[in-house]
C-alpha cells in the first residue's frame, strides 16, 4: 500500500487486514490496519509487545482524525479522539517528519 499526502508519497506500508497483531513481535516499519467497524471501541489499540516508540494515525473518509506521537511499548488502551476507518503505525518521528495534522488529507493506495 502506498500512504500519500495529495501527490506527495509519505510511505510504502504492509497492509495487514482486519484480523492482525500489528507491530506485535514484528520489526517496526510501517503498517495499515482496518477496523471491523468506525467506532471508537474497535479504533483502540495497546502497545504490548512492541519493540520501540510508535506513532498512531487514525483516518477516516482520507481524512486524517486523531494522531499520537512517540506512544511506547506497553500502553494499554490508545484511544482516538473520533471513530476511524484505518489505523497507520509507524516507526516514532514519522507525523513530526511529515508534518501530519489533524483534518488533513491522507490517502491509502493499495
């Protein structure tokens, strides 16, 4: 999958469906999951066995609704601020590298 920011390509990301781990137990590099539905509830992750800091960007309609920087292995519950659709991880510094915001446009290419 491709992560793109109007014409500006962000990311090359391994897209892991509905039913995954994550970066559980995986080397850290970029990932978009899906949510079974947009709610809060199924937008929620933790961070237990991740193996560094991770940034969290929750997208919904390719717009960007919440984001959380740096958040460290072993954090329970990591809400987002609206449901989402999509759900990126990344290696941390990656919303500061591209100056992610939220209500920004994001697009996720397969």
């Amino acid at each position: 999958m491709i992560i793109k920011q109007g014409r500006k390509k962000l990311s090359d990301a391994k897209f892991l469906g509905k039913f995954t781990l994550g970066l559980m137990f995986r080397k850290i590099e970029t990932v978009v999951l899906e949510t079974l539905s947009p709610t809060i509830s199924n937008s929620t992750l933790h961070t237990c066995f991740v193996r560094g800091p991770i940034d969290i960007i929750w997208v919904k309609d390719k717009k960007i609704v919440s984001l959380h920087r740096k958040v460290l292995p072993f954090k329970f519950k990591i809400a987002p601020k609206s449901p989402a659709k999509y759900i990126i991880e990344a290696k941390s510094g990656f919303i500061k590298k591209h100056k992610l915001k939220n209500g920004q446009n994001i697009s996720i290419l397969s």
